[in-house]
C-alpha cells in the first residue's frame, strides 16, 4: 500500500507543506528521487519454482485483475472510492525491435533501450545483462473514468478537480501497480525493471528537444501498438487519448499481440486531411495551432502554472492539464472515420 494517507472526510490543511506524497512525486518525476529500493532478484528461484514462466495472457489478467480489485484505484475526498481507471488495454514489443534505434534518433539519444535500462538492473544484481532479443516491453493504458471526462470536457481554464487527483493518485497507483508485478517477477527470479522509478529517470528540457523524460511511456505504447499520436502529442488509442500510461521491461519473450500502424498519426483525424483541430479550440493558451502542432514550451508554462491552482482549489501537490484529451473526437476511442 502507498504510504499515502487516503483523505476520506476532509481535505488537508497546509497542502503546500503537509502533501508529502505529492510533493514526493513531483520531484521524483523531475529527479528520479525518493523511489522505494529495487526490488531484489531471487537467483536461487529455480530450484524450487517449477510453474511455467508467466506468459502475454498471464500479463494482461493481471494488469486487469489489478486495475479492477487494488484498493489504491480509488480517488480521495469528495470522491472518495471512486475508482481512477476503467479496464486497461495492455500490449508487448519485443526489446530487440528496430523502433528502440528509431527513438535514438527521433526524440534523441537520451532516450534508452529496453535492454540499456536492464543492463542496469542485472549490474546492479549481480548478472549478465541479457540479449535484447531476451526482453520484451510490457506497455498498459489505464483509461480515465467517464466522471473524470465529463468535468474535464466542461471546464475551460484549469483541471477539474477529478482531473488533478488522476494525475496524482493515478501516477501514484501506476507505479505501485508496476513495482508489485516487477517485484513478483524478481522473486521468481526474472529480471524486471521499471524504468521510470529508478535514479536514472529525469524529465528535463534535452537541447534541441525540450522538456522530454528517458523514458517515454506513450512512445513505448506506441511501439507495442496501442495508439497513434494527435495533434495535442497524446496516444490516441481504441479507448481514447484520455488515459494515464505505464510500461516495464522483463527478461522473457513476449509476442506482440497488436498490429503497430507505420503512420504515426493514423488515429488523428486532422493528420488524416479531415477538419478537426478540436483539441486546438479547447486549449486555453494556444499552445495547439495548424501551423506548429503542439509547442510543448507554452504548453509546459501552463502545466506548471497548474500546480498553484490545484494546491489553492484542490489542497493537492500536483500538475496538470489535459483540457485538450477531453470534449474531443479522440477523447474514449479512435475517431469513427478512422476506425
Ligand atoms: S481533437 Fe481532432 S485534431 Fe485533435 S488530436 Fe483529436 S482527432 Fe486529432
Ligand atoms: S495540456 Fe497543453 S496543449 Fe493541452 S490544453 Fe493544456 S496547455 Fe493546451
């Protein structure tokens, strides 16, 4: 359980001091800090652990099976119980596949490998790192709840309330989901990692880049064939660009189970020459226009003037926006000329 006290009957006073886990996170997020220790692998596992090795349908019943039942998907006071997520979709890309060389290139080399960030891992516990082709990437989209999308659709300037405890709590719960799973892995003696809680994950602004993280959980989603990208830079995926992502490395071969379009865009319908730009109209800053797509600098000013609002309005030490994902024609699934 996160140590995050759950708000039942009030909100917190002092938020700006006493919101320690949202504190925690944001500069986790920036930092690579204040994550729980690695999990540690059990090398003497097989000597006793006869069952098969987990496999694609073993991943998607769990991830689900946590989504639906884990007491952490649930929202705090006044929506306290309400859960943050619906069902997930959850898709694989094997760590030996070209595309990992592509993102070197196209969001830069401070982006890694699967197999550079389980190098890591295997130093750390004391083993030979394996071969790509031995490691895939478990990649999961968690969908907002129509509650979320509606308060978020009517609103104009700031996220809804609804909105900022899914960015916080949802984050918070995406990462404990994740470490259970790469702990439980690492107990049966399967490498696991989860590269955003660990000291070398950093979000900051790489030159010539902008504000980017090494690792890119919509990239990675991407390549495991779940969505396309928008206009707005979110994954447009079956059930919407409305979602919180996440994404693990494991040392198993896993078959992709989607086909990855080639056109990054296919799922957008002003990409595809249909009039659209509906997530431009619903940015409060302009930071969507035809001419440039989206600038993530003024978007960025925005997200970060947020964090004042949501701790004045909310009493929560989070981020965030997202005006854009709702009240659109990609907001819960691939738009219907598109399908
Ligand atoms: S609102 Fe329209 S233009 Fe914007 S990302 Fe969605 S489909 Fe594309
Ligand atoms: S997330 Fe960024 S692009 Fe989208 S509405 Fe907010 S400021 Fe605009």
């Amino acid at each position: 359980m996160s140590k995050r006290r759950r708000m039942t009957d009030r909100y917190r006073r002092l938020s700006f001091l006493s919101d320690i886990e949202g504190m925690k996170n944001a500069i986790g997020e920036m930092r690579g800090m204040f994550f729980p220790r690695q999990p540690v692998l059990n090398q003497d596992a097989h000597l006793h652990d006869q069952r098969p090795l987990p496999d694609e349908e073993w991943f998607i019943r769990t991830i689900k099976d946590k989504i639906a039942r884990h007491p952490e998907n649930g929202m705090e006071y006044p929506f306290f119980d309400e859960p943050i997520f619906d069902e997930p979709l959850v898709g694989f890309v094997r760590g030996n596949d070209p595309i990992f060389d592509q993102f070197k290139e196209v969001i830069g080399s401070h982006h890694y490998t699967p197999w550079e960030i389980m190098r890591w891992q295997a130093i750390n516990n004391g083993v030979e790192p394996p071969e790509p082709e031995d490691l895939s990437v478990v990649s999961f989209v968690m969908p907002i709840t129509r509650n979320t999308k509606e308060d978020s659709a009517a609103a104009a300037d700031w996220p809804v309330e609804r909105w900022a405890q899914t960015r916080l709590l949802g984050e918070i719960f995406s990462q404990t989901v994740v470490r259970e799973i790469v702990t439980a892995l690492m107990e049966r003696g399967i490498l696991a990692i989860s590269p955003d809680v660990t000291p070398m994950f950093n979000k900051k602004r790489y030159p010539g880049v902008g504000w980017a993280s090494p690792w890119s959980h919509r990239h990675i989603a991407y390549a495991a064939g779940l969505g396309t990208f928008g206009m707005q830079d979110f994954l447009i995926t079956e059930k919407g660009c409305a979602h919180r992502l996440g994404s693990f490395v494991v040392n198993l071969k896993l078959e992709p189970n989607r086909q990855r379009p080639d056109d990054i865009h296919a799922y957008c319908l002003h990409y595809q020459g249909i009039t659209c730009l509906k997530c431009a109209k619903r940015c409060p800053v302009n930071a969507i226009t035809e001419k440039n797509a989206h600038n993530k600098e003024t978007c960025y000013q925005k997200v970060a003037d947020s964090l004042k609002y949501c701790n004045r309005h909310y009493h929560i030490f989070i981020y965030g926006c997202g005006l854009c994902a709702t009240g659109v024609p990609c907001e819960s699934e691939i738009p219907k000329p598109l399908r």
